[in-house]
C-alpha cells in the first residue's frame, strides 16, 4: 500500500508540468493585443476601416448631428413624444454638461479622432515594404486624417468658439493615441484647433484616393471640408477658392430636382461625403423624426419642425421634399427610409458648397454677380427664381436664408451660420448670451481632466 | 484507527493503575427521551476519562460500578444529546435526553473538508436542509434569507427565478464583483447571468439566475464561510464570502427510504401603483400643457376614434398582472447497501409570473454516488443535471417593458382596435402589446464530478476528483409583426443564441490526522487545483419573417447581425491547512493559499492568502466546570487575508477588438487601455467572537464582531473622453467594513408535547470607502443616481436637496436662479454650494441602500405533530430611491400617465403640498435626482407563515404494516405581511441588482407577490 501511495501522489503531481495543468497561459481570442493589432497592411486596413465605422454611431452622424444644430438654432423642437431630455435643453439653450446623450456626442466624436491618431501613428510606423500597394499607406494615413480632422472640426463647431478665432476656448486635440499619460489635454486655442484641422486636410487632399464613393475619403472631399472650414475660419478668400476647386472639378453635379437627392440617397451625384448607412448598419435618423402615423413607417418623433420652420418653408418648391404633415403632426420626410435604414447623412453636399462660395464671396469683395449666380444655381434647382437681391448685405441675408431652406436637419449649418451671421439672439429669444453659443463641455471631461475648463456660464 | 487504539490503551492503563486506591460502589439509572418518556435502549454510559462503561437495556436501565469517587457519567446515543452528569456522592441517577438539539456535534462542511462545530475557529453560518425543505423556493436568495447573520439577499424583482444578489458582510468591492464564491458539494461553480444583451438594451435587471438551477430539495445544507480563516482556503475568490452548498448523500447500511413532495400554490402581485383614470389624466395632462404654455387638448381629442364620444378608460395593470399557479413535485430515494450509497432525485417546478409573459420551468435530476472499494479505496460521483426555462419580460428601464408602459400609458387609449390590432399609444408599445415579445432564456446544465479517495496507511487520505461544471445558455427572443420592435426593421425579429460555459476543475489533496498523545492532535491538509473556465458564444439576429408562427432563424428573409465570442480565463493554486487541537481547550488553525491567475497581469500571476486562527473553549476548562448553566462556550479569534478576481478575464492589456463594421466590412478599433500591473483586490479581516449553549441545550447563540480593510480595489479609473476611452482599470481604492453579528435561539418551551422555538439574528454592517482615485468621486451606475465618495458608504444615493415648493414669482425670484422656466409650483432646491445658482455642483448625499441593521427570526411551535412557523425578515435603516416617483407622481413632463398621488400637486388652490406643479417639459427639472425620491425603505416582511400536519406514528404504523414512515401535510404562505414606510410597491426590489453601488433603486421595477402553496410530502 505504501507503493499505491507513492503512485497517486506522483501520478497527481506529475501532471503539474503537463498541458491540463498550463491554465494560465489564455490569450485573448476576440482581441488583439495593441502591440500586434496593426502590424501591416491589410490590419491597417482593418484599422481604418474601424474610423470609419466610429462615425455611424448614433451619437455622431447615426442621429445626433442632425438634431443638435437644428433644434439648437430652433427649427426643430421636441413633440408630444420627445422623451430625451438633450431635446428639450437645446429647445431651450439650456444644456446640461451631465446630460447623457451630450456626454455621449462628446465621447463618441473623440473616440473617432482616437481610432483615426492610432491608425495614423501606427501606419506612419510601418514601411511600404509591409504589404502596401503603390502609396496605399499613405492614402490610408490621408483617409485617417481627414476622418480626424472631421472629428476635431464638429468638435470645435458645437463645443468651441469656432467664430472667435482669438479665443482660448477651442477644444483638447487628439493628436496621438490614448493613453493613461497623455489623457488629459488642455483646450488648444480656436486659432490652434484651425491650425491641426487645416494640416490634416492639407495632408488628405494632397494624399488621399480619388473620388470613388461618397461613403470613403477622396481628396475633392478634403478640398470641400477645407472649404467650408475657411468659412467658419473666416479666411473666405480661401473658402472662395477651394469651394471653386470643387464646383469645378467637375466630380459632383446638382441633381436635376431636389427630391432626387433623398431619393437617390447615398448615390446621390451631389453628395460628397457621408457615412455608410444600411439595413445593418442602420442610422436612427428616420425613426426619431417620423411620427407614430407616419405613411413613412412608424417612427418615435423625437424631434419635429417647429412653426418657425414650417413658416419659412411654406410655400417653397423644397416643402414636400422636407416636410410632410400626418395625424401626430408635422414631421421632417429628408430621411424617408425607416426600414432600409440607408438615409446618408448629409456631411457634405454640393449645394451646401455654392452657398459657401457665395457667402465667402460676399464677404471677400466678390462681385454681386460672381455671388448671384452661385445663389441661383441652388435657386434654379430647387424650382425658384432668381434672387432679387443685389446688394451685398442683402445678399448674405438671401443666402442664409437659401441655407435653411436648402440644408435644415442635415449637418446643423443652420445653427452655425446665425451664430457666424450673429443673429442668433434675434432669431431665437431663449439665445440671450454668446456663451449660449457653444454646448457646455462634458461633464465627464472637466471632472476628469484637470487642464479643461468649463466654458463660461455652464 | 491504530491511534485511537493506542489512546484507548494508554487511558485504560491510565485507569487502571489508579484502581488500587478507590473503593467499589455502583450507580443506576433509568435514561428515557424526554419528548414522550418512553426509556431508550442502548445508550452509551461510560465514566468520563475512562474506559468504563455499559449499555442500557431495552427497558432503559444501567448499572455501572465506579473505581472511584466523584467523576462524570458521560451518556450518548445517536440523534439525542450528549449528557454529562456529574456522580457526586449520588447512587442512583436518571436521565430525560433530549433529541440532538445542540448544534456542537453537528458536522459542519467548510473548505476541503468538514468539521463539528465545536471545533470550528472561524465564522461560520450554517442553514440545515430542515430550514429549506417544503419551501417553494426556486433561488438561493428565498433559502437563506434572513437565516444567517451578516448576509444580505438582495433580489432584483418579482421575476421567477430572476436575478439575485448575495452581500456577505457588505460590500468589499467597487469594480469587480461583490457576489460570493458558489461551491456546491466542492465544485467552484458559476454564478453569472449569460445573458448577451440584446436590442434596446436587453432585459434590464430581469436576467436570470444561474443557482436558480439547483433543486432545493436536494439540499442538505448550506455554509456560508464569512471571516479569513473561514474562507482564505478559496484565496483569490474568497473575499466576499464563500457560500458552500452540499447536497444529499446516503450512508451505507441505510434502508432505502422513497419521499415524494407535491405542492401547489398561487402568487397575488403586490399592490400595484394606483394610476389616473381617464377623467383624471385629462385633467392633470391639460393642466400641464396650460401650465407649459400650450392649448388645453379639447375634450373629442381623448376619445376612442373607432367609437366617438366615448373616452375608454383603461387598467393596464389589471390587464398585464395575473394570479399566477406555482407547482412543484420532486421525488427522492436514499440508502445505501453494504459498499455503496446512493441518493437519487428528480424535480419538476413550474411557476407562473405575476405579470404576463413571465414564468419559470426547471427539469433536474440527481445522482449521488460513494462507494467503498475496500479498507483503502473508495470511489464516488456526483452528478446533476438541468434544464431551466424562463420566459422574461423587459422591464426596469426599457421602453418594451409591460410595467415600464404600464406606468406611463395614458389611459384613454383602448387596448386593442376592433381588428385586433394592439392600440398605438404614447408608448412604444401599449403593455398589452410588450407582453407579445417573447424572450425565452433556456439553460442546460451539467454540474458532475468524480472523485476516489485511498487512504493507503491510517488517517492519510488522498483524494483527486475530477469536476465539469458546463453550462448551455440559450436566449431566444421573438418579436411578433403585432409589436412596435417586430416592424422597425422588417416583419418580424428574432434574436437567437447561446453562451455556454466550461469549467474544468482538477483538484488533490492529501490530509493527515496525527494524535501526539490524548491531549494533542493535528491535522493537516495540503493540495493543488488546476481550474480552467472557457466561455463561447454566439448571437444572431433576423428579420422578414413569413408570419409570427414560423419563428425560426431559417424562416427569415433577411439576416441582420451574427456575433460571437470567446473567451477563457485559468487558476492554478496551491493550500494548505493545518488545525491543532490541544486538550479540546485550545484550537488552533492557519491556512494558506496561493493563486495563479491568468487575469492578473504578467508580472503578478500569483497572489498569496494566508490566515490564522485561534479558539479557547472555556467550557472545558477546569474553572468553568462548577458552571452548570453553561453547556459550552468558545472564544474565537481570527485574523488573515482574502482576495478578489472576479473582473474581466483580459483586464489587464491594451486591446483592439474587431466588430467594427464599415460598409459590410469588419474593421478593428481599440477596445481598452493597458495596465500591466493589474493584480486582485486584497481583503485583511480581523474577527472577534464566541458561541455559547446554555442550560441544557435550550438556549444557544454566537457573536462576532468585524472588521475588514479591502485595498488594492480594481476601479476603473475614468479618464478623459478626449483620450478616445472613458476608463482605464487601476488597483487603487479601499474600502472597510466593520460590523457586528449576533445570533440567538431559544426553546422557550420544551416538553414531550408542546415545543416553542425563536431563533433569530441581527447583523449590523458599516461600509466605508476609504480611497478612491486622486480621493475624487465615481459618478456610478445606472443613471447617475449614486456617487462613491471617499467616507460615505458604498450604496450613497447623490442628486439636489428639496428645499420645499415655490409659492410665488417673488419666492423664485428672491430664490438662487434654478432654471430660466421655474415657476411658483417647482421645487426649490437647497443651494448647498451658496454660489447663488442651482447647479450640479449643489447636489448632496441623499441616502443610502445599506440597512443599518438586518437579519430576521422564526418562530417554531409545535404541538403533537402540528407545526406553525413563522420566518419574519427586516431591514432597518435603508433607504431607497423611488424612480416610480420621477415620472410618476414628481412630474408629467410629456404625455405620459402618473400616479393618483400627483392628484396632490401644487396648483394656485392647492399650495400645502410636496408635489410640485405639472408641467409639460418640466422646465425647473422637478425630476432631477432629489430627495423627494428618496425614502426610507425599512422593512419587517413576514417571509413565510408554515402550518404543517405530520401524520402520528401510530396512525402511519396502522397503514399496511407500516408501508408509510411519514406523511406531512403543510400550508404555506410567503411575504404575507409587510410592514414599510415605502409608498413604492416593494421595497425589496433593485433595479442594478448586481452593481456594487446601485442597490436599492426602484425603477419600474416588476414587484414580488404574496405566494400560497399546499404541499403534501410523503415518506415510505
């Protein structure tokens, strides 16, 4: 018996250099280590792909960007159905840093300029050599860089004072990876943010692909953005320039009638940048906007058009393509697709450039003539006569209004331009100071990153 | 066996020299049973000290001849009490024994092993089989609830066989789990919803249970381990307790006895909030909108479209609740033949949910095996096996839930249109509409083990037991065409899958027993465990159904999303354990253990948990031997550490993971941020009691006293959302929880008739958190509603304080700025910053979840063979935050419908109120976090009142020779009376039931009910 127990205790011990025993050696199988994540080509591609997918999310261009701006500048507003309350705080220009869904726009755009400052830092680590083709690695930082100067632009635009470019306000730039070391980034200057913005679409329309889709980053579309970030910039000399680069480059064409836009949608041969959308990759755009009666699907109406929309919009040739009335009430149709889930978001569009370069005209000596006929092109399209406006005052009054008729609900250029025309105070009582102007910061920033401020007044 | 012998010789000589000096003379007595005074034969009558003894007779008689003076008669038989009597100059001694009511000789299971009672250093609650049996219980939580001290059940809601939660001591950790360790018969086992989330968020609170598996009846007791040198056996996992489950065994040599349990019952749901009815609604909703600025909707707006001038006026909660039937029947068999032994047991449990769409089926099964080979070896397995099915609904805070609508539906909406079709209201879907999703969590489980055991020379036993814990966790979720969530992406949507679960457990032993001489022994105990827990699962969602009958994946037109994951996480630990006994005196214990985790990060893999503890037993000291009263008393001390592993299996490493999809392309995007020096929580206890039984048995209880330090606390660490994460996890925090526990039982009567038992205990825990990150506070779980700051307790409830009601546009004006939209008739809120301005940095700690005091008692009566028990359970001090109150009664901010307590708002007629005015919008935020939800949310609950018949024995042995050897008839009824001041429907809810810091929130949350049950439970 004594030999039986010398066996068990070394048939029990025996085992502990065998493999039944090696428990603690698990890696990881539905991760990757950050050390092997991007390590060639085809995981960089995989890595940018992953940018791209950060900009469907539901607090980004997935819904929120269409409603902040547009209830903001109150167009929209909340219905007997709106429950969240980011509505009812932006119906009233009284947001709340702790509100959940403003703390989750933040923290959604920021982990799109995170994913891209990765790609971008780890692709610049890798060589041709590592299974690139031609100057893809190139392109694909471009591609990164745009999606990053993207984030930090819509970021600067809600959160920052991008119409003072003296101001300290601007906000933190993501410029490298996350990490515990670098996490808490001081707000750069607006002048600064414009600056990292502009070297990123510098370095995109230099280097990006061609146009191939409107759902990836071309060039024509780094060119655009840089347009419409001039604009805001007030550099409108260059705005000028660049947004004729892009009517002129011959790559997009307004569509023959306004409604062809919504209904051709992502292929659409004005739309010049707008996230993938479809079945499965659905946006919730049309199912906040529709009513519960809507003929369109049935839909939760968070948001709708406010009389101060459906009185400017009475009577235009766009109405029927913009808004539609049903049992509930009035709702926006610009996102007709309930079910196919396949509405863009309308990041960039050809007309929205004509309107810049008018306006960027107006303001940099442009002639009347120059201006008016960048008006009429929109005009003309959407089934309207000319302007009658031939003053230069008058005709940055006809192209802000031109805007709000032609762009509501898809990017928030109505809240932007009556904060850069500042009449915002006029055209929404609740608006009574300029610190109103920007979202208050996350609350989840200020508390925990001790070299951000609050904005003034939050 | 050869020690024993030795000592038995050693005591003999020992005796026997001493002979020579005493003169002969005898005792005698007649021993009877001093429940029915019938005499009891063979009793062991021996002179304590010696080997002298004899044996009664059939007519309970003895006679013993003493060698010497004085001395002791010590006398034992199985199942009554031991006796000792003191001789004195007495010749004649009778005795009354009284069935083993102490607990002393109980044997207790612990970690690796058992012990008695009496010879336990550490804290341990222990609840017997009796306690549980008859109980249409489906949870751990309705098992020991309120029967050990120190442990808090807390059940997320009435959701049959629903989520639970188990503090044992309070809550030692933040981040990572606060559950206990699950051991059933020595198998670590899993204790983790499966559940994968799902559209709108999942279910919410109304996971499942994964012990909710186990059949109750099988259970022969249940041991929760509470202080280090109880639970530092379990190292790594043993920081918030250790609860041991062990299931029935028979014994060799047992006649095989046949018992079959049937009960039936109903459940009644809680009384329900009391909603407005249409005319109500319609006034309170058109006085909001006036007050909000808006036109007053005209009457002809509320009424039924198919059926002008008429308003319905609809109950939607006596359309969703039912009575609900709960049925159980289970059969046993149990015995043993000459080398083996057997317990074998089959259940089936069927209950209905209170509210419509819930229930809960179980199917098990279980054999028990040990069998003795010969001298040496023997053998055993168990095995258990399951099926479990849960039919969910949604609730807490998702907008398809049944109750979530129910709360909110406005009531002049009819259920159904004249086709059939459910009404569209100012929900998502009316509540008679989210009934129709069907979410079904089925589980298949698999818990066995084998084990052999050689013990090759006397008292060296070796032991290897190989165990499989596989769990198969399917959830299969149908969302009809008749729903709102069956048509938003086609006809029809389903979500099926599975996450199963592997848990391969090896574990050795070998233990030693080594008497030095009669006042000395040891025993020892060393092993190893290898645990290796591997997770794969799978998800898939479609849509475009033909119909709602074809429910199957392979029905659907259009498939939407597949994922799947996997995962797997590994222990390797070393222990050992060592108990010295000197004397029966003084009682010695030191353990240790050493755990290598494949989630601690590469340079800490191994974690080391000693602890050490000491017990005097005064009762055998000379001194108190003059102490008649005083059966027995233990002072016990003990002082080691724990620790805590239950977070993420691959927390430690910077990560990028892949799902990140893009035009139908999967990319990779950063998942989690990198810490390499990620270790477990360490928990150092220091515990401070004594046990004591006094006057015969009668009265028993125990003390401790506690205090435990947790540092190194995983917290995840928020970072600055510019940094692309919001959380890294950091070692960092501590927390301390100190607290007393007192139990106490008394048989207030004891005669052959009539017995009247009250047990009951009280346990008193302060929580404390001590260090947080940079000391700044966690803005935690859920909706915000809690803060861990650094000296409060874990369970703080945080918002604004109300002041009180804004009568006039003066009061507001005169008040610090609230909002631009405050109006006479909001609150007004404390401005505890006196900035001037209401804002977030004026909120307070409002409350907290965690009791001062809890614990319950039960009262036993019996007379002949009737039984009344009474099991009372309360929490005192607690307090909850009433969500209900936010929407339901604090404000009416959109269509939504309220309480008739909102009957009671402000108006310009009706200032005295606390309810603020009614306002669409609610400009002021009335219902922002504040204290008007919060109450106090004590509790006295009758848990169960029991009335049970056992047949006499004489009427049994009338039957067929016999044939029966016991009949039990019982009525049962549970949470029959609550005593509360908590206007909410049951304070025992929580919505976050697993979160370390979100208990005691209330937020729509499906109530309890009050179940009566018949049983009949018979023995042959």
């Amino acid at each position: 018996m004594k030999k039986l127990s010398i066996l068990s205790l070394a048939l029990i011990f025996a085992f502990t250099s065998c493999e039944v025993t090696e428990v603690l050696e698990q890696e990881p199988a539905q991760s990757l280590s950050d050390a092997t994540a991007i390590v060639d080509a085809q995981s960089a591609e995989t890595a940018l792909t992953g940018v791209y997918s950060g900009l469907q999310s539901g607090n980004y261009y997935g819904r929120m960007h269409l409603a902040w701006g547009a209830v903001l500048s109150g167009y929209m507003g909340s219905t007997s159905q709106t429950t969240r309350n980011s509505t009812f705080q932006s119906e009233t220009n009284t947001n709340d840093p702790n509100d959940n869904t403003l703390k989750a726009t933040w923290q959604f755009i920021y982990r799109v300029a995170n994913r891209a400052s990765n790609v971008v830092t780890l692709v610049e680590g890798l060589s041709d050599s590592d299974g690139f083709a031609g100057s893809r690695r190139t392109q694909i930082i471009a591609e990164a860089r745009f999606l990053r100067a993207l984030a930090h632009f819509d970021l600067l635009s809600y959160f920052g004072r991008h119409w003072d470019n003296s101001s300290p306000l601007g906000i933190p730039l993501r410029l490298e990876p996350g990490n515990v070391s670098n996490s808490e980034q001081p707000r750069a200057t607006v002048a600064e943010v414009y600056a990292s913005i502009n070297e990123d679409l510098d370095f995109a329309i230099a280097n990006a692909p061609a146009f191939s889709s409107t759902v990836s980053v071309s060039s024509i579309a780094a060119t655009a953005l840089k347009a419409k970030v001039a604009l805001f910039q007030q550099d409108y000399a260059q705005a000028a320039t660049l947004a004729n680069t892009v009517i002129n480059s011959g790559t997009f064409q307004l569509e023959a009638s306004y409604s062809d836009i919504f209904v051709n949608r992502l292929n659409s041969s004005e739309l010049i940048f707008s996230p993938f959308f479809s079945q499965i990759e659905g946006s919730g755009h049309s199912f906040f906007i529709l009513t519960p009666s809507s003929p369109l699907g049935q839909g939760r109406w968070d948001y709708g058009p406010t009389a101060q929309f459906t009185s400017v919009m009475s009577g235009d040739p766009r109405e029927a393509a913009s808004i539609g009335t049903t049992a509930d009430g009035v709702e926006v149709v610009k996102y007709p697709n309930l079910t196919a889930g396949d509405d863009p978001a309308y990041v960039l569009r050809l007309a929205e450039i004509h309107l810049i370069r008018a306006e960027a005209l107006a303001r940099s000596g442009g002639s009347v003539a120059d201006i008016q006929a960048e008006l009429n092109a929109v005009r003309t399209r959407a089934g309207l006569a000319n302007t009658t406006a031939s003053t230069v005052a008058d005709l940055l009054t006809a192209i802000q209004a031109e805007k709000v008729l032609e762009l509501a609900f898809e990017n928030g250029t109505e809240w932007f331009d009556a904060i850069r025309y500042d009449n915002i105070q006029a055209l929404k009582a609740s608006v009574t100071s300029d610190n109103q102007y920007v979202l208050p910061i996350s609350q989840d920033e200020v508390d925990n990153n001790a070299n951000v401020e609050q904005s003034p007044g939050y | 066996m050869k020690a024993n012998l030795r000592l038995l010789i050693v005591c003999g000589l020992i005796a026997f020299g001493l002979q020579g000096y005493a003169q002969d003379r005898t005792v005698s007595g007649k021993v009877t049973s001093i429940d029915d005074g019938s005499a009891i034969p063979g009793v062991n009558v021996i002179v304590k000290g010696t080997t002298n003894g004899t044996v009664t007779d059939v007519d309970g008689n003895y006679k013993i001849t003493l060698t010497s003076d004085g001395g002791t008669l010590v006398f034992s038989f199985i199942g009554y009490e031991t006796a000792e009597i003191e001789i004195g100059t007495r010749s004649v001694i009778d005795l009354q024994m009284s069935i083993d009511a102490t607990e002393l000789s109980e044997v207790v299971v612990i970690g690796y092993g058992t012990s008695q009672k009496k010879d336990l250093t550490g804290s341990v609650a222990s609840v017997r089989s009796d306690e549980i049996q008859n109980i249409p219980v489906i949870g751990i939580d309705q098992a020991i609830q309120g029967k050990a001290a120190g442990v808090n059940v807390i059940s997320a809601n009435g959701q049959p066989g629903g989520n639970v939660s188990l503090r044992v001591r309070g809550s030692t950790s933040i981040q990572a789990s606060n559950e206990p360790l699950y051991v059933i018969d020595g198998i670590p086992v899993v204790n983790q919803a499966l559940f994968q989330g799902g559209q709108f968020g999942g279910l919410g609170g109304q996971t499942s249970n994964s012990i909710s598996d186990l059949n109750w009846s099988d259970v022969e007791s249940i041991e929760i381990l509470k202080d280090a040198s109880a639970a530092a056996i379990y190292g790594s996992r043993a920081s918030n307790g250790v609860v041991l489950i062990t299931t029935k065994r028979g014994k060799r040599g047992q006649k095989a006895t046949l018992s079959l349990n049937y009960y039936r019952g109903q459940t009644e749901v809680f009384e329900l909030p009391d909603m407005l009815n249409s005319a109500q609604y319609i006034e309170l909703q058109n006085e909001a909108r006036v007050n909000a600025g808006l036109t007053a909707r005209p009457l002809t707006f509320f009424e039924d479209p198919n059926n002008p001038g008429v308003t319905p006026d609809t109950d939607w909660m006596d359309i969703i609740f039912r009575t609900a039937a709960v049925q159980q029947f289970d059969a046993s068999v149990r015995g043993g033949g000459e080398a083996t032994a057997y317990f074998a047991s089959f259940t089936v449990n069927d209950q209905e949910g209170t509210l419509r769409g819930t229930g809960f089926t179980r199917l098990s099964g279980r054999i028990n095996l040990d069998s003795k080979v010969n001298d040496w070896l023997s053998f055993g397995s168990n095995v258990a096996i399951s099926y479990t099915d849960g039919a969910l609904q949604a609730n807490d805070n998702f907008i398809i839930g049944p109750y979530f609508s129910a709360l909110r539906t406005a009531p002049y909406f009819t259920p159904q249109q004249p086709g059939g079709a459910f009404t569209v209201t100012n929900q998502f879907d009316n509540p008679l509409a989210a009934t129709q999703y069907q979410n079904n969590n089925q589980t298949y489980r698999i818990l066995a083990s084998g084990f052999f055991e050689i013990e090759p020379i006397s008292n060296l036993k070796i032991r290897s037991s190989l165990s499989l814990d596989y769990n198969n966790f399917q959830q299969d979720q149908f969302w009809p065409t008749t729903v709102l969530g069956g048509r938003l992406t086609g006809s029809g949507w389903s979500q099926q899958g599975f996450n199963q679960q592997r848990n391969v457990i090896w574990e050795n032993t070998v233990s030693y027993l080594k008497e030095i001489n009669d006042r000395h022994s040891v025993t020892g105990l060393v092993g190893a465990s290898w645990q290796e827990d591997r997770r794969y699962s799978v998800l898939s969602t479609a849509t475009n159904f033909p119909n709602d009958q074809l429910r199957t994946l392979n029905s659907a037109a259009t498939p939407l999303q597949t994922t799947g994951a996997r995962t797997a996480n590994g222990l390797n630990s070393f222990f050992g354990r060592v108990n010295y006994n000197f004397d029966d005196r003084v009682l010695v214990t030191g353990t240790v253990r050493a755990d290598g985790s494949s989630r601690f990060a590469e340079d800490e893999r191994y974690g080391v948990f000693p602890s050490i503890a000491v017990a005097w037993r005064v009762s055998n000291e000379a001194f108190a031997s003059g102490l008649s009263f005083l059966d027995d008393l233990k002072i016990r001390a003990s002082y080691g550490a724990t620790g805590n592993q239950q977070f993420g299996n691959f927390a430690s490493r910077g990560l990028f993971q892949g799902g990140f999809v893009y035009n139908g392309v999967s990319g990779i995007a950063p998942s989690q941020i990198a810490n390499d020096q990620l270790k477990w929580e360490n928990t150092v206890t220091l515990d401070i009691g004594f046990d004591f039984t006094l006057l015969n048995s009668r009265i028993n209880g125990s003390f401790d006293w506690y205090s435990s330090q947790t540092d190194d606390l995983l917290l995840n660490a928020p970072l600055p959302p510019n940094s692309g994460f919001t959380t890294v996890t950091r070692n960092i925090g501590e927390i301390e929880n100190t607290g007393i526990e007192v139990t106490l039982g008394a048989d207030i009567i004891r005669t052959s008739d009539f017995t009247w038992n009250i047990t009951g205990n009280i346990a008193a825990n302060r929580n404390e958190v001590k260090k947080l990150v940079d000391g700044s506070d966690i803005n935690a779980t859920g909706f915000g509603q809690s803060i861990i700051r650094e000296g409060e307790t874990l369970n703080s409830f945080f918002g604004h304080q109300v002041v009180g009601i804004f009568q006039t546009a003066q009061d507001v004006s005169d008040a610090p700025t609230q909002t631009a939209g405050t109006a006479p008739g909001d609150f007004q809120f404390l401005d505890a910053d006196g900035d001037g301005a209401i804002t977030n940095a004026d909120r307070v700690i409002l409350g907290t979840a965690q009791p001062d005091f809890l614990g319950g008692f039960t009262n036993s009566i019996n007379y002949k063979g009737l039984e009344l028990i009474a099991f009372f359970q309360y929490s005192i001090g607690n307090e909850i935050l009433n969500m209900n109150l936010r929407d339901g009664v604090l404000s009416m901010r959109n269509a939504d419908n309220v309480q008739t307590a909102a009957l009671n708002r402000w108006t310009p007629t009706n200032t005295n109120t606390d309810i603020p005015r009614m306002v669409i919008g609610d400009p002021n935020q009335n219902r922002r976090f504040n204290s008007a939800m919060v109450e106090d949310g004590s509790f006295l609950r009758m848990k169960t009142l029991t009335l049970a018949y056992n047949l006499p024995s004489s009427l049994l042995n009338s039957i067929y020779d016999g044939f029966l050897s016991n009949v039990r008839i019982y009525a049962q009824a549970t949470n029959l009376l609550t005593i509360t001041d908590y206007s909410g429907v049951d304070p025992e809810v929580s919505t976050f039931v697993n979160t370390s810091s979100g208990n005691g929130v209330d937020n729509n949350t499906y109530p309890g009910g009050k179940t009566y049950t018949l049983g009949i439970n018979v023995s042959f």
